[in-house]
C-alpha cells in the first residue's frame, strides 16, 4: 500500500504521475519510526526482542518524547461514540494526525508529545509521562484494533509528534460531554 505524509491517517492511493508529493510506503515509514522509537532506550537490541515478540517495547519518556496518558472513558466521550474505527477517525482529525496508541488493558489511549510537555502538563483526568517514566509501545505494525495495543493514529514519520495543546482540547471536550451526559 502506498501513502502520502500529506494525510496519514487514511488509506491512499496517489495519482499516478503527482508531481510535488513525497511518496513513502507504509512498510519504509513504519521502519523509520521504528528505528526512531527505539532511540528511546538503552538497550535497541532487548527492546527489538520485546517488540519482535510481545509487539510491545518498553521505552523511556522523556528523552524524545512524553505521553499523555488518556481514560479510554473521555476520549470515547468526546468522538461521541463507541465505535473503535470512529473513535480513531475523530483522533486522526482532532489530534491533526498526531500519533495515539491505544491499551486495551488498561483502558487508555497514548498520544505522543514533545518531551517537555511533561514540565507544563496540569490537565485533570490525566497524566503526562516524562522523565524516570517508562510506557510500553506497540510497534508501528500494530495498526489494527484487534491488537490489544495498537496505533489508533500511527506516527506520520520520526520525531512527528501531537500538539500539547489538541491534546488538552480533546481531554477538556470529553470531560465536558461526560459532564454533560450525568445531568
């Protein structure tokens, strides 16, 4: 499958012949992010073997990126839907492609940041993941919800990161539906 870093989030095809547009595969991109999560450790061999084998690396936050970590409960309240595909759909748009992993263990979703957004970061409801934290990452092939960790909005490229600011925006918007749903 071929896709352009104009719009990430959705499956497509470029013309043949567009001039202007850098075309990647998906296989190059996730190859690239990979390589990129993985300067978030000190040791890239244990954390290829977990992600090899578990799909799941524990990386560090803090060095090249933080987390915010997100109550699947708000985010579902503000896309207004319980729908998985939905859900990631509303994230890709409000998040303006910024990358989210969902857990469905735990019942969160992970949106990347710039690390020092964890020096800033007092949103009610949620946690910013930064330094002397670590979280465990779904490799970039883990695009599908089936997985029990997966990319609800996968990283355009490395260092490609949400907006702190979208973040918080969809946190207070689902709090804000929530609230408005008790009354």
């Amino acid at each position: 499958m071929v896709g352009t870093s104009t719009e990430p989030c959705r499956d497509l095809d470029p013309p043949l012949g567009t001039h202007g547009v850098l075309v990647h595969t998906r296989q190059a991109q996730e190859l690239a992010v990979g390589h990129w999560l993985l300067t978030a450790t000190n040791d890239r061999r244990t954390a290829r073997v977990e992600r090899e084998t578990s799909g799941i690396a524990l990386l560090r936050c803090g060095s090249i990126f933080s987390a915010i970590r997100i109550p699947a409960a708000v985010v579902r309240a503000a896309a207004g839907t319980d729908d998985t595909e939905a859900v990631d759909a509303y994230l890709c748009e409000a998040l303006q492609d910024g990358p989210v992993f969902a857990d469905a263990y735990s019942r969160r979703y992970y949106a990347l940041v710039p690390a020092s957004t964890a020096l800033r970061w007092d949103v009610p409801n949620t946690e910013c993941l930064g330094v002397n934290c670590f979280v465990g990452v779904p490799s970039p092939k883990l695009t599908d919800p089936a997985y029990p960790s997966y990319w609800s909005v996968p990283m355009n490229g490395p260092g490609a990161l949400c907006t702190p600011g979208a973040v918080s925006q969809l946190v207070l918007y689902g709090r804000f539906r929530q609230a408005e749903a008790r009354r």
